[in-house]
C-alpha cells in the first residue's frame, strides 16, 4: 500500500488508528445502522448508503473544497443546522414507529434505495464526518510524497470509509441477529436510537447557538 501510494507506512497506520477511534465513536451513523439492522431486511443497503456519503465527502475535499468553506461560518452553520434537522426527523421517526425486526410490514416501508439514499444523508449531513474531513484529513498528507495532495487525500478517506464499511456491517447485521427474536428489546432499542439521534440534533444546535 504505501509503495503504491508514495505514503510511508507509518502514516498510513497512524491515520488508520486515528480513523478508527472516530469510526467506534457511537453517533448518528451507528444509530441508522442499528435502527435499520432491526428492520430485518436491506441492512447492507443502509450501510452502502452511509459509505456513499463518505466517499462524496472524500471527493469534496480532495477537489479543494475545505478551502473555501474553511472560513465560512455562515456556511459551516447552516451546514450543521440542516444535519440537525435531518436527524431530528429520523429520530422522531424511530419514536413514533420503532423497527421491527421481523419478516412482515416494517421491513418493506422502505425500498432498498430509500434507504441507501437516507444512509448517504446521514452521513453526509454529519458535522462529525464532515469536520472529521476537513480538519483532520488533511494534516496527514504530505507535500513530499509522490501523490499529489489531492490523491493523498483520497487514499486516505478510502481508508476511513473501509473502516467504517467493516464497524458498521458488523453493527447493523448483529443489531438484527441478536434482537431478531425479541421484539419488545427491538422496539426498545429502536426508540434508544431514535432518541440518541435526536439528543445528537439538540446538541449541534446548541453548539451552534453557543449555548455549549
């Protein structure tokens, strides 16, 4: 790998250990992936959906996006007020009708591109993976390597989205297996992710608001 990428090997690993304890870090993204892992059905999809969004955001800065956003407030809020709002309405959503996970009506409200398209939402609405882009992507590239910048920060988000497609696969199928035969505990860690992502909404934009 690093001969390919002109990184050295110790970056390469340092980054992915850096990655990875963002990646474990429960947030909206472990939430989405849990509460469609009880639905029983298209799991993958919510995933792949997730990781789409990663690698829209991997390309975004790479392409030299972090420049112009980097001091603009104004869109960096409304950013993280739009992200907010979109996890308010699934969390709500999770309260008000808790995944099931049982072969029957919950698992077919939602076609397999429905939820590849909320999956790419999420993450790509989350100010959590778009900070994580902006700011600590690009500090681990290095001028002197063979690959451009650019290049160097497509390997890089390459890698953070891999790791997140293993930590998230493994979340969401064992969400479904493991509650697959308790419905009272789905419904109940259902709604735990539904409030988890509205807790998530409140605090950006209390943070936004400077309230914390």
């Amino acid at each position: 790998m690093a001969e390919i990428t002109g990184m050295s090997t110790a970056t390469l690993w340092g980054f992915w250990v850096f990655a990875m304890v963002f990646v474990v870090i429960p947030g909206p993204d472990w939430a989405y992936a849990i509460a469609e892992g009880l639905r029983g059905k298209g799991v993958m999809a919510a995933v792949a959906g997730l990781l789409a969004g990663y690698v829209a955001l991997t390309l975004v800065v790479a392409g030299g996006f972090e420049v112009l956003v980097a001091g603009n407030t104004t869109f960096l809020t409304g950013l993280s007020l739009v992200g907010a709002a979109y996890l308010a309405w699934l969390g709500i959503g999770l309260l008000r009708n808790p995944p099931v996970a049982e072969a029957g009506a919950d698992a077919g409200t939602v076609s397999r591109l429905g939820q590849f398209v909320r999956g790419a939402l999420v993450s790509g609405l989350n100010p959590k993976g778009f900070l994580f882009f902006v700011a600590f992507v690009p500090p681990w590239t290095h001028a002197q390597a063979s690959l451009s910048v650019a290049w160097q920060i497509v390997v890089l988000g390459l890698i953070y989205t891999a790791s997140c497609a293993v930590v998230y696969s493994l979340v969401g199928l064992g969400a479904g297996v493991a509650l697959r035969s308790r419905p009272a505990a789905t419904r109940w860690v259902g709604r735990v992710s539904g409030g988890a992502m509205l807790v998530l909404a409140v605090m950006l934009v209390c943070s936004e608001s400077g309230l914390v």
